[in-house]
C-alpha cells in the first residue's frame, strides 16, 4: 500500500480520511497547513489535499510541487475542478467522494488530470 500525506485545515477532516484510508491499509502522515506538507513531500507517495486548488493554499501547494511529482503524486479534493488541463502529477476529484473513488486514485498509477467518474 502507499505512505500518503493528509493536508487540510480542519483536524476533524484529516483524521477521519486519515482513518478510512489507514483501514485500508495504508501508512498515512499529517499535515495541518501547506508548508508542513511541503516538508514532509518527500517521504511519501501520494498527497491529498482537502484544499481548494485556487485558494491561496492550494496554489502554493500546487506551485511547490507540479515540477517534482514523480512521486508524490498530489490528489486535490475539492469542490470545482479548475479548468484548463491538469499538470503531470496532479488529480482533482471533486466533492463529495466516494472512499473506492479516492482509493482508485491512490493506487492510479498515471495520476494525471480530472477524475471523469465524479
């Protein structure tokens, strides 16, 4: 399974996603703002973010990693997908979503552009 990084303001958010996915099987870090998930970047395969990828937040997150995701790959999970196409690395799914949905992107192994199936 993979080591995956939880970035989200809400504490209550982070633990709970943090929970579903750790029953799934996967080793899961924290991360209450974007520059401790920036640190914590390269230690993990794949990142959600429970942020809006045209607040500010989003954006640096976006910015800081779009050039180095070989891995980690980023997950956005947000409310609009942004137009425009998505950079290599990047998913936005959009909510609300489903636990399989989240757990097919994880595993995807492309991790490019917009969940179709949202």
């Amino acid at each position: 399974m993979s080591k995956v990084l939880i970035v989200a303001s809400r504490q209550d958010d982070r633990i709970a996603l943090g929970d579903l996915l750790a029953d799934e099987g996967h080793e899961i870090d924290f991360a209450d703002d974007v520059q401790h998930g920036a640190a914590r970047a390269a230690q993990v395969d794949v990142i959600v973010a429970d942020l809006e990828p045209t607040t500010w937040a989003g954006r640096a997150l976006l910015d800081r990693d779009s050039a180095a995701l070989a891995p980690p790959k980023l997950i956005f999970l947000c409310t609009r997908i942004p137009r425009g196409v998505a950079p290599p690395g990047v998913l936005f799914l959009r909510k609300p979503i489903a636990l399989e949905q989240l757990q097919a992107a994880i595993g995807r192994g492309d991790g490019r552009g917009e969940d179709k199936a949202a």
